[in-house]
C-alpha cells in the first residue's frame, strides 16, 4: 500500500478507520459523504479529461451497466415524488424522503460510477477489507466476554444522530445484543444488528479471497467467518458457502466432464428423488424453525405489503413505509424485504428500476466468471446483495456495503475494457 494515488490512499484510509468512526457513531454520516464526494470527483475527472493530474484521470466512458444503474436509481426518485404527490405526503415529509434517498438508493449508483471511473484498484479495497478484519478480531475478546463479565450491551448513542437516519441504532455503539427470543447474546460489530453483520463479514471473506498476501489474506477469512458465527445469523451461514464456493464452480459450465456428471445426477432423481425433496423440505423447515419468531413477522409483512401493493398503489406505491400492528411487532409495513418494500413504497415502478440493473449486473458477473476469476468477487458480491435483499432493505444499508458496490463497478470497466481491447 505504498503506491497508492489520491484516489486510492482516501479509500483505503477510510476502510482502516471504520472501527474508529464506529467508535464515534459516524459510519452512517460516512458513507454517504464519501459517495457523493467521489461521485462528484468523478464527473469532474471526466469533464477536465488531460487536465487532470496524470494518476486520477478517467479510466474511461461510463460502462452501460453503469448507465443502468443511474437511470435505475434517478427512476426511484421520480416515483418517490410521484407517490408522495398521489398520497398527498406533504412537502415536509417529501423533502425528507428526498434526502433519504440522497443518503441510501443513490449509493447504489454513485459507488458504482466511481468504481467505473476513477482509477481505482481491486487490491485497496481488498486490503482495506482485510485491515478491518485485524480491528475486529483485535476488539472480539472483549466483545465476545462482554455478556458473561457484567458489560452493558449498549455503550453509547452518538449526539450525530441529530443529522437524522432511519433510526438510533445507526448511531449507536455496541459491546452486544440480547436476542429477544432466544435470550441469548448476538454480536453486531460495526453493523446496526445482527445479520446485517453476518453478510459484511461475508463480504469480508470475499474480499480476503482476493488478496494476494496470505497473512492478511488469513486475518479478513478468519474476522469475516467469526462475524458470521458471532451474529448467530441463518442468512449469513448460507451467504458464507453459496457466496464463495458457487462463483468459483461456474467454470464448470464449460466442462463437458461436469455436464455429464450432471446428467448422471439428473438420472438419478427418478430413483432418488422423493428422498430428496422430503430431506430438503426438512432441511427449510429446519431453517425456518431455527428462528420461528423473525420468521412469522417477516411473512406476515410481505403478505401485508403485497396486498395492499395490489390493492391499493398499484403502480407508484404508498410513498414511504407506514406503520404496523402488533401482529408484526409493530415493525413498519415495507420493510424488512427490499422487493416487497419497494413495490408497497413505489409500486411496480420501482421495483423495475432496482431489477432491471440488478439483473443486468449479475448477468454480467455470471458470464465473466465462467471464463475468468475475474468475475468470481462481483458475483460473489451480487450473490450477497440478493440474500441481502430477501431478509433486508438493501438501500439504507449501502452506506456500509459501499466497498462491494465500488468493485461492481471496477468489474464494468474490466469488461468494458476487455471488449475494446
């Protein structure tokens, strides 16, 4: 990390610091800042062209992928007002979404363009990745013995919660948390709860998979495995196999050998398959029982926001989350599900402009790694970004997943380039 430009020694110093601004309650003020301040760095770099210092020029035009995920994210805005305007949300209420958005799905957009633009390399984030891991398995003991020697769970709401977020835990530092239902300590490191953790720390492993030294290659595995273990999180053990091992398994795809093992495997379902079904229906059930609890309320909100979707804003949806009853814990209606919460928020839509990129990008993750390790950390990273999406509102967590987003869009460029070549 000698070589570093500007560009590069900012990111990278940013990621060494993220247990720092934890420690402070900063990371969700962060995020955003960086986003719109290298989002802005890179229209500058490509309006100025040569003028630009040699190190931070522009790698290039903007990849179409990266196209689609701007356009996507500028549609979310525009249904935001829409909704708002059919509800007769009010200016007050529309200029805080407004801002909302500026801090969560413009994320999805801003770090990807910066990925693409500014010369930016893999190997920094990869490391930086890494070097948080050291903070964390540095700071874990004490976590981890903090239920069991008398340490509160909560040490601190910082005063920037004045800025305004989606809620106080962004703004909150944690030794730990009780889990209501089992009653049993869950640890969230830097992350606002539990499984939002589990998927950073399978991120971290993906990153580390990347990094060349086996030292610090060894230290982001281990932190990234103990995050996931620690959150106590069923989506985080999925994301930790499915996220690193099926990326690598899409060169199969061009073995003949492994098509006719797969059609061996296919043979045998006529005899095998009714164990089979009986034993992965066990195995969901299983899963699901695991936390019977978050289970029931997370049904029980997608049931809910998808009717009323249907029902009731079919198109432009309700323009914000709204409320919810004690059947769901009084958990808001549109959270908790990034597809579901978007169609109740911003109807159909919205729901477009988030698929339409989003498939586009795994499309194209998928393809390269079938023929190039190249593609395996962008996919891995949508693989995760989709989990995420089925148990989380991926926008109002983008401030901590920026790292992943930046290499979707490095990964654009790669292909946008390996084309031109």
């Amino acid at each position: 990390m000698t070589d570093l430009n500007p560009i590069e020694r900012f990111i990278y110093k940013t990621l060494v610091l993220t247990w720092p601004l934890y420690g402070l309650g900063a990371l969700y003020i962060v995020g955003p800042v960086i986003a719109w301040l290298l989002g802005g760095l890179a229209v500058l770099v490509m309006y100025l062209g040569p003028a630009v210092r040699s190190d931070m020029q522009a790698t290039g035009r903007i990849p179409p992928v990266v196209w689609a995920w701007i356009v996507g994210m500028f549609g979310l805005l525009v249904a935001l007002w829409i909704g708002h305007l059919d509800w007769v949300l009010g200016l007050k209420l529309t200029i805080k979404s407004t801002i909302g958005w500026a801090k969560g799905w413009a994320l999805l957009a801003l770090f990807p363009l910066v990925g693409a633009v500014l010369p930016i390399r893999r190997s920094v984030l990869a490391r930086g990745q890494c070097v948080i891991g050291l903070w964390t398995l540095i700071l874990a003991p004490a976590m981890l013995a903090a239920p069991y020697i008398g340490l509160p769970e909560k040490i601190l709401t910082s005063p920037l919660k004045a800025v305004g977020g989606p809620g106080p835990e962004y703004f909150s530092v944690y030794f730990f948390t009780w889990d209501p239902g089992s009653w049993t300590p869950r640890w969230q490191f830097y992350a606002p709860w539990s499984p939002f953790a589990a998927l950073l720390g399978v991120v971290m492993v993906l990153f580390a998979l990347e990094e060349r030294c086996i030292k610090w290659r060894s230290i982001g595995i281990a932190a990234g495995t103990l995050m996931i273990l620690a959150s106590k999180s069923r989506m985080g053990l999925v994301g930790l196999v499915a996220c690193t091992v099926g990326p690598r398994m899409m060169p199969l795809l061009l073995r003949s050998w492994a098509w006719h093992i797969g059609a061996g495997i296919a043979a045998s379902m006529a005899v095998l398959g009714t164990t089979v079904v009986l034993a992965a229906t066990d195995a969901v059930a299983a899963f699901k029982g695991a936390r019977a609890d978050s289970t029931r309320v997370r049904e029980t909100l997608q049931r809910i926001a998808s009717e009323r979707w249907q029902t009731e804003a079919y198109w432009f949806g309700h323009g914000t989350v709204q409320p919810g009853s004690h059947a769901v814990e009084y958990m808001p209606i549109g959270s908790h599900h990034t597809w579901f919460g978007l169609l109740f928020v911003k109807g159909m839509v919205g729901l477009l402009c988030l698929l339409v990129p989003f498939v586009w990008q795994t499309l194209l993750a998928l393809k390269d790694a079938t023929t190039s390790p190249r593609g395996y950390l962008p996919l891995g990273v949508m693989m995760t970004l989709t989990l995420l999406s089925f148990g989380e509102n991926v926008e109002i967590e983008a401030y901590l997943l920026w790292p992943g987003l930046m290499v979707l869009g490095i990964h654009a460029r790669e292909c946008a380039d390996g084309r031109r070549g």
